[in-house]
C-alpha cells in the first residue's frame, strides 16, 4: 500500500509534537523522502498540477505547511534565509541543485553581507534535503522542475532576507519570493 498525504500529514504532527528539533525535522524529511516514492502522489500534486505554488497542507496548531512547487521556467533564486523557520525540500520531478552559504563578514552590518558556498549537491527525483533555521541557502532548477516544499510556519510571516552576491546587499523578501 502506498504511503499517501493524508498519512504523511499525521506522521509530521505526531514527530514535530514531540521533537520541533533538528532530530524530528530529519525524520519529517526522512518521511517525505517516502512520501515521493509514491507515482500516484507525484503525478496528482506535481506532475498534473497546474503551475504555480500549492499549499497541500498548513497545520493549525504546529504551523507546519506543505507546498507543491509546479515550476515551468528554470530558475536560479538568489541565496536566501527562511528565517526563523526551517525548511526540507523533496524532489518530484527533475533536479534542483542546492548551494548552501555562509557569511565571511561578522554579520555586523545588516545591510551588507560577503558569502562564500560551503557545500553544493543535487537532489535526484526522490531525495530531500534540509536547512534549519536562519541556514543561507539558493536553488537552481531546471524547466518542468516540481518540488515539495515543508517549512516550519508560513514563511510569508516572519522576516526572511535575501542576498545581492554582485553587490553584498541585503534585502528583506517579500511574500513568496525565492520559492
């Protein structure tokens, strides 16, 4: 019998009810892992879907959501936090290649940052990754590339910044960008 949403939804409110931590959260990305095992999942909410981003769940009580990314153009985001929150990216269809940054400055200036990659892979179809809080990160996929997305709140909410590599900006995001 094959792992379903309704199943996936359960088991992420009974792990993050009991561990919010880096520990539940890998087994939240362990379980979405096997959620994307499913072809009849992947098909209904990200082959056949139509573009654009889907909230297929926003837990009333955990603030946990998940979202299907139904891209059709490729896209190159900038790096970007989620803030408080944290973040776990499963692959659907295609590829996303992940970059994760850290700020050579002391973080002194909030306005201006100097990054440098510590560390890039590919996520194949079936494969998720996470980045905890505050973690810099950008992604860069391919056209028809579809993603599940689960972050510990609604990222529209709380304050999250992206950053200009040409210039050392730091911009505050606004609703939805960089996803």
């Amino acid at each position: 019998m094959a792992y379903e949403l309704d199943q996936f939804v359960s088991d992420c409110r009974s792990i993050l009810a009991c561990d919010g931590g880096p520990q539940g959260r890998e087994q939240v990305r362990r379980q979405l892992e096997k959620l994307l095992q499913n072809p009849e999942f992947v098909r209904k909410h990200c082959e056949e879907a139509p573009r654009g981003l889907h909230v297929l769940y926003e837990d009333p009580e955990l603030g946990f959501q998940i979202l299907a990314h139904i891209n059709d153009k490729a896209r190159v985001s900038p790096p970007h936090d989620h803030g408080a929150s944290w973040a776990i990216y499963g692959q659907a269809t295609h590829y996303t290649d992940m970059t994760e940054w850290e700020r050579e400055d002391n973080g002194s200036d909030p306005g201006h940052a100097k990054l440098k990659p510590v560390k890039k892979y590919r996520l194949m179809p079936g494969q998720a990754g996470i980045y905890q809080d505050g973690k810099i990160h950008s992604i860069d996929y391919p056209d028809h590339a579809r993603f599940v997305r689960v972050t510990g709140t609604n990222l529209d909410r709380i304050p999250r910044v992206r950053f200009d590599l040409q210039t050392g900006e730091v911009k505050q995001m606004t609703p939805q960008q960089a996803t």
